[in-house]
C-alpha cells in the first residue's frame, strides 16, 4: 500500500458536484492499493500514520501526533500512485489492484483507522472522479510504501 499523506487545516471531496467528504484539521490521505498488498500491510500502516508526529507542539516543533490532537482524517483511494512511468509518456498502472481486489482492503483500512482513532473518518467514494480541495498546513507532505517497512 501506498500512501501520500498530507496535514491539513481543511480539505473536501465532491462528486458530480457534491460534497461526499470533508474534514477540519488532520490528515489527507490518498491510498494506493497494490496487487501484492494484504491486511498485514494495513496492520502496519493505520498504526504508523495515526501515531507520525507531524503536528506542532506549543513551541512550533512536530511533536504530537494525530492521536495527540484529535484530529480527523479524509481517505480517498488514488490507484495512480502505482504509476510506472520509466518508459513513454503515458503512465502505466498494473501493479495497482484491480476492484475486486481493492475495494475490500480499502474498506478495512478505513475501519482500521476509525478503530484507532475512534471516531468516524470521511472518505471520497472508491472509482469515482472526484474532486479533492484542501488547504495543506505546513506544507508537510509525507509518502509511505508499506513495501518499505523493514
């Protein structure tokens, strides 16, 4: 699984024109599902992302966490993050995980999270042509693959 993560103060996702997802400060994570991922990979990350200390401390420093400040969390699911773009100009994404296969992780990473956050996070809608708005705080920015956890 990958991960691009994004602290936020705001951000929003909109269907056909409609809001579908939205959430105050915390995080924006956009996931990426692979063929070779697995609830283990979900195991590793819902813990990892809650617990990064990214957000500021009373003296400005990235001292707490997720968990520290309560914060919310928006997922949408990005199967362009598997893009393979070392020859040609148009991306290829077979390594992402088709629907069947997707959806299902997708959805217990998405209980993962709101088991370890306790409290219901927002999400776009998996397959759909969203629109994602957000109002990135830092920036901080951060990628995650759980490929690379050892």
């Amino acid at each position: 699984m990958r991960v691009l993560l994004q602290r936020v103060r705001e951000a929003r996702v909109e269907v056909e024109g409609r809001i579908v997802g939205e959430i105050g400060p915390g995080l924006l994570l956009f996931l990426g599902i692979g063929m070779e991922d697995s609830e283990q990979d979900i195991e590793w990350l819902g813990p990892k992302i809650c617990s990064l200390r990214i957000f500021s401390d009373d003296e400005g420093l990235m001292n707490k966490s997720l968990l520290d400040n309560h914060g919310d969390i928006l997922l949408v699911s990005q199967f362009t993050l598997f893009a393979q773009t070392k020859k040609g100009n148009r991306p290829g994404f077979t390594e992402a995980a088709r629907p069947p296969f997707a959806v299902p992780l997708y959805q217990k990473f998405q209980k993962a999270l709101e088991k370890i956050i306790q409290k219901p996070i927002s999400t776009g809608i998996f397959g759909a042509d969203m629109q994602v708005q957000l109002l990135n705080d830092g920036p901080v920015t951060i990628w995650i693959d759980s490929r690379n956890r050892e």
